[in-house]
C-alpha cells in the first residue's frame, strides 16, 4: 500500500524506475520537490481544485487524482480559481461537452491575469479525438491533457509539463490492460468509499459512448479489491461502493472466473464493512445466485438501481440491450419477490430515434407498473461514432420533449408515493454530514438510499443512528433521532 514514507526515500536524482507504481511515486516526488521551491519563493501554498464532471466512477478516480495532487504538496480547495485546474469530464450526453467549452473559454481569461495557473483535462471527452482536435487549435491556453486509461499519470505528466519549453502535455491512451494499484487517494468521507471492482464496458449499446471512450471490460482480481476493503476497513470506512458499468458481468474475464456474487459474499465477510453498495446493473447480467446473495445479506443495501432506458421491446432490441420489456417486467418480479423491501431506481432515454409515441407509451406503461422509487430521465443526446448516430429520428424535438415532461412528471408522482410508505418508522442511518439547508441539522442515509433531515450534534457524523422517519417530503424524509 501507498505510504507517505515511500516519498521520502527515493532517491530523485536516479532515473526514473520503469516499473509501477514505483514510476509515479518517483514523478510525485520530483513534482513535491519543485512545488517546494515555488511555495518558497510565492511565500504561499498552492492550491489544486480538481472538479468532477461525471458519474461515480469518475468521482472515484477525482479521488485519486486528489490523492495525488495532495501528495505534490497542493492544498486542495473546491474554488475553482486555483493554482492548479483539473477538469474531470465526462462525454456520455453532448451538453456535458458544451459546459467545458464554455468554461475553457473563461478560463482564457483567468489565465490571462494569472499566467501561472495550470489547467489540466482529463476523463471520458479526451477519448474522443475530435476534442481532442478542437482543444489543440481553440483552446491552446490548456496544459495537460489526458483520458481514462492512464489517471494514475499525472504525476508524470506534469513533471514533463514544468521541463523547459514544453507546450501542452497530450497523453491519450486508446485501451489498456493495465491496472495499476497503490496510488495515493483522498477521500471525501472518512467512512465511506467507492472501490472500483472493473474497468470498462463491453456492452454496446447502441446509444452510448462508453465502450469507445472507457475500453473494454477489465475486472480487478478478487484478492486485490478484498485487500482494498480490509485496508479502507482499518481506516474507518464502514461503507463500500462496488463501481463498474456493469458490475453483473464482474470476473466473468479473469484468468480464474469469479462471479459478482461471490464477490459480495467475500466482501460482507470482512466484519468492520456494515454496509455494501454497488453500481451499476445491466438487467440481462443480472443473475439469481445475486438476488440470493442480496436476499439473504444482512450488510447488502436495500437498493438496486436497474437502468431500464426503455419499456419498448422494439427499442430495446434498436439500443442493443439484450432483454425485452416482459424480461425486465419478470426480473423486478423476482427481485421484489426475493426482496419485498428493496427500492428500486432506474435510467430512461426519452426520444431515442426509433421511439414513436406507441413505443414511448410502453415505457410509461412499465413506469406505472413497477413504480421506481426514483428514475433518472434524459433526453437522447446523438453522440457520433455510436451506432445510433446514423439511425433517422421518428420523431421531432418538440414531440420529444413533450413526452419527456410527461414522463417526469410520472416519475415524480410515483417517487413521491413510494417514498413516502416509511413514514412513521424508525430505521438506520449512516449519518453522512451536516444538513445543508438547516444549521445544527444532520443527514443521514437510509439503506434504500434516501436521505433523512433531522437535529442532532455534528460529533454523530460517520455513525450509524436510529431515526424516527416522522414526515415524507417527497424524495427525502424529515426525522429525529429515536
Ligand atoms: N443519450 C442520453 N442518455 C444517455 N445515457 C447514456 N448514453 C446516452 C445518450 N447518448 C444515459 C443512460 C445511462 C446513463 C448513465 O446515461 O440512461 O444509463
Ligand atoms: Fe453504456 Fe450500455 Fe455499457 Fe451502460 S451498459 S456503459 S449504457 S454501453
């Protein structure tokens, strides 16, 4: 495991080991050694914002690269006018691609009046190389570049940036075997933690732009993500997040096959873990040893979020998801019947091309029949390169959207009956921080995954409370400790 000790006895004027991740604590230190000079001679101590972007598995690697800014000796701050910029993209829908645009454009200006600060980009949209292209000739005021495969970097690559008459810093791999373990990672909770589990996807559907900008699927051996946890474990997490894209698929890869069911059972046996999460399931992976696995845990969350995209087989066929609506109507059978009080939230695309209003009537028909503690809607955003990119739209943009605000306002109603049905109870919470809106107030997270309100003193944060569930205010509850 990464130690601070390991920094200081490299010996930084031997050449670089070639070997990770000896390499990167080498250019870590070599990086500490030139920021000390800078704070020496500023008289400040700089600092680095690394703003996240994307989904969870870009917020844990967010974590990583703080660890390793921390480790250069950065002060690390949420204000994004730092010394040191790092934007943590992310590609899935186009106006994720716009906000950075639009950001680098005011960031010319900032850096015009502080011509020291650095800017760094990395994740999903540098695996595109059209941005790539466009960032090379518009936005020329950009440092360092670099994508999903090889996060564990940075280090390396700012120390090229900082060498004498070096223009931008590009770094893009197209794929990669390699997983490199032991880097340093800052955690934004002490108690709780994202553990990746794999890397990748190799589903393809036909919307979507993971599977070019995230490679193919890679799971982590069993032994290392275990080695991970105990580590967290010792530490004082309490909670895990397994990440993948598709945690159903987990080891089927591996040299030795492992299946994500008995991953799980490995995990819950590592006894200061009270609780496991995981993101995200494919419905066709999603097998019955799982369901028995989740039915019969104590420490797995009530919570399965269950991307559906569609409730028309015709377009599930046309995004190439593998199962049909009667399949995805069966499966929630069979978790509800294993797991009568599990919540269930989802993913739905409105408006991909092949939709037509019958089409998008199946959808609300599975909406009203299962009843998702929550879903998360999205227009379809084309992304070029996917299969779908090239199919002609059956329907126009105001249809489109008139058809998603029905859907949300669906959505809305159903969530706000279903997550109402607790009220009264008493149930545990793993009290997670300070309530933003009420000072002197907590929130805390149910097993289901929503949120409680309730007063209490900020010395019960990272503890696992009882709480009186007294009034349901649509997504969340307000409570009292019982
Ligand atoms: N357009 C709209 N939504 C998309 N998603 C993925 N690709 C697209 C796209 N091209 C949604 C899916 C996925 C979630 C993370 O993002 O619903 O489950
Ligand atoms: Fe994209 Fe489908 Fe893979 Fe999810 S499972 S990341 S939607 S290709």
């Amino acid at each position: 495991m990464y130690s601070e000790a390991d920094l200081n006895s490299i010996d930084i004027t031997a050449a670089p080991p070639l070997e990770e991740p000896q390499r990167q604590y080498y250019f870590i230190a070599k990086c500490r050694e030139w920021l000390n000079e800078k704070k020496k001679k500023n008289g400040t101590l700089p600092k680095a914002c690394v703003v996240n972007m994307g989904c969870q598995m870009n917020a844990r690697d967010s974590e990583k690269l703080e660890g390793i800014l921390k480790a250069i000796g950065y002060e690390l701050t949420s204000q994004e006018d730092a010394d040191f910029l790092l934007m943590n993209t992310c590609t899935v829908r186009e106006n994720a691609n716009l906000k950075v645009y639009g950001r680098l454009g005011q960031l010319k200006r900032q850096k015009q009046t502080h011509p020291d600060m650095m800017i760094a980009l990395c994740g999903c949209m540098m695996q595109e190389s059209l941005v790539v292209e466009k960032i090379c000739e518009s936005y020329r005021h950009v440092d360092i570049l670099f994508g999903t495969h090889n996060v564990f970097k940075l280090a390396e690559l700012l120390y090229k940036r900082i060498q004498p008459n070096t223009g931008m810093v590009i770094d893009i791999w197209e794929g990669t075997d390699e997983i490199v373990e032991d880097l340093p990672s800052e955690r934004k909770y002490s108690f709780k933690c994202g553990v990746n589990i794999m890397f990748g996807c190799n589903n393809f559907c036909s919307y979507c732009i993971v599977p070019y900008v995230r490679g193919r699927e890679r799971s982590r051996q069993p032994e290392d993500i275990l080695a991970e946890i105990r580590a967290l474990a010792a530490s004082g997490v309490t909670e895990v997040m397994l990440l993948g894209q598709n945690v159903n698929s987990y080891g089927k890869t591996l040299p030795e096959p492992i299946s994500f069911a008995e991953l799980l059972r490995r995990v819950e046996k590592i006894e200061k873990i009270r609780r496991i999460r995981f993101m995200t399931s494919h419905p066709k992976d999603l097998s019955n040893e799982l369901i028995e696995v989740m039915a019969s845990s104590e420490k797995i969350c009530r919570h399965l979020h269950l991307p559906m995209q569609s409730g028309s087989s015709k377009v599930l066929k046309d995004m190439n998801r593998r199962y049909t609506k009667e399949d995805y109507l069966a499966l929630v059978e069979r978790i509800r019947s294993a797991i009568p009080d599990i919540s269930l939230t989802t993913d739905i695309i409105v408006g991909f091309p092949t939709e037509t209003e019958e089409d998008f009537e199946e959808t609300m028909d599975v909406v009203r029949r299962v009843r998702f503690d929550s879903a998360f809607t999205f227009l379809y955003s084309r992304r070029t390169g996917t299969p779908a990119a090239s199919m002609q739209p059956a329907a126009d943009e105001s249809q489109v959207k008139e058809r998603f605000d029905r859907l949300l306002c669906e959505v809305q109603k159903i969530a706000r009956d279903t997550c109402s049905r607790y009220e009264g109870q008493v149930m545990e919470v793993l009290v997670e921080g300070p309530d933003e809106q009420a000072p002197g107030a907590l929130t805390g997270r149910l097993s289901n995954n929503l949120l409680v309100h309730f007063p209490g003193s900020a010395d019960l944060i990272g503890t696992y409370r009882m709480v009186r569930l007294s009034e349901a205010k649509g997504f969340y509850y307000m409570g009292e400790l019982a």
